[in-house]
C-alpha cells in the first residue's frame, strides 16, 4: 500500500512505507529517508506522517 504526502514542492508525493528507514523532523516539515541515501521532505508534521505510515503496515480486516 502507498501513502500519499505533499512534497515541500507542494507536488503529490507517495510512499511505500516498507521502504522507510528513518523519520525526522526539519523546519519546513518531515524528512522520510529510505535505503541508500534517498530521502524526500513532505509538508505535513512528524505526527501525521508516523501515523499514516503505521496505519498503512497495519494488517487490514
């Protein structure tokens, strides 16, 4: 399942939250970082993006 995001670019940004390594927060948002040095900022604060990324790695009913 992807997540969508609004990147800083205010482009529609989606994520596959299996690929996440790392999640931070910078001063025009949060940080998402994947394997090997990818990483993109999104607009919405830390809180949104870990629950949105944790709903999505739920199990579906």
């Amino acid at each position: 399942m992807l997540v969508m995001f609004v990147g800083t670019d205010r482009t529609q940004t989606a994520i596959n939250p299996a690929q996440v390594t790392f999640v931070s927060s910078v001063s025009n948002g949060t940080r998402i970082r994947f394997g090997e040095g990818r990483s993109v900022t999104v607009t919405e604060p830390i809180d949104a993006v870990l629950d949105s990324l944790n709903q999505a790695l739920r199990p579906h009913e």
